[in-house]
C-alpha cells in the first residue's frame, strides 16, 4: 500500500522530468526508447509506460 501512494505521488513529476528531458534531445524511435528505459528504472511497468507514450502522441498531434 505504501508504495502506490508513493509511486502516484510521484508519478506525474517523474513523467514530467522524463518528458523534458528527452523530448528535446531526441525524437522517434530514439526518444520512445529513452522514456521507455528512463520509466522503467523508475519501477513503472511496460503497460503503463506504453500508455502514458500514446497518450503523449496524442496530445502532440493537437498541438
């Protein structure tokens, strides 16, 4: 129990981190790859890692 509360508290900031970090330094394959390894040394697992990336394609093409 303690650990999802942790892992949700910091779920948003270690995204956010992550995304700045490597959307501006990579792009495509590279930069799913680098979230990809970044969030899962983080202890998130691959389907949410998947998730959160589609939805930030999502959110770019709007844009």
């Amino acid at each position: 129990m303690k650990v999802k509360r942790m892992k949700r508290g910091k779920l948003l900031s270690i995204k956010v981190k992550s995304y700045q970090r490597y959307s501006t330094k990579y792009t495509g394959y590279e930069y799913e790859q680098r979230m990809k390894q970044a969030l899962y040394r983080k202890g998130f697992s691959i389907q949410e890692i998947e998730r959160l990336l589609t939805q930030l394609k999502e959110n770019e093409s709007t844009f």
